[in-house]
C-alpha cells in the first residue's frame, strides 16, 4: 500500500508535458504581446489583427491545456496536482492582465 502511494507514475510533477505547457504557453504569450508592443507600440484600430487573433486562439488552448491537466491527474493526486493547477492559472493571468490593463 505505501508503495502505490510513492509510486512516481502516480505524481505529477512539471516534469511531464501536460504540466509544463500549461505554464510555458502564458510565458510565451506574454513574451509575444511584449516583443508586439516595443515593435509596433500600442496601435488602436478597429478590425482587432493577427495579434488578437492569436491571443484569441492561446486562450482556447490555455484553456484546453489547463483541463487536460486537471482531468488526467486530479483523481491520482489531488493535492500535487491542486498546486500545479495553481501555478498554471497565475501563469496565464499575466498575459490576460497585460492585455487587459492595456485595453483601458
């Protein structure tokens, strides 16, 4: 029985790629929105761009990314996998922030 509780199959850690991504992506993001922001500046247009397009389309993949996770190691480790989750959703409130805070 202790054995299945140290098993390291059974415990998520930011060594697998479905925890990683999760918080990768935001990084990513927010790496992009800065790189487009020192290049371009900040332009106000009203067809929304690429740009948007493409924090558009991270956000559904943040959003599936961050589910896959949940699902596929909650029932396993709850609590490991409660502070991955954690990270994952700080780490996608920053590129939401900036995009946020620069639209006011």
């Amino acid at each position: 029985m202790s054995r299945a509780l140290h098993d390291p199959d059974m415990t998520p850690s930011l060594k697998t790629p479905s925890a990683w991504l999760p918080i990768a992506m935001p990084l990513a993001m927010l790496a992009f929105i800065l790189i487009y922001i020192s290049t371009y500046g900040i332009v106000r247009q009203e067809d929304e761009g690429t740009p948007a397009h493409i924090f558009q389309i991270w956000m559904v993949v943040e959003v599936l990314a961050v589910a896959f996770f949940a699902v596929t190691w909650f029932p396993r480790n709850p609590k490991q996998t409660f502070i991955i989750l954690a990270l994952q959703i700080a780490a996608s409130l920053l590129p939401i922030a900036l995009v946020f805070f620069l639209e006011s």
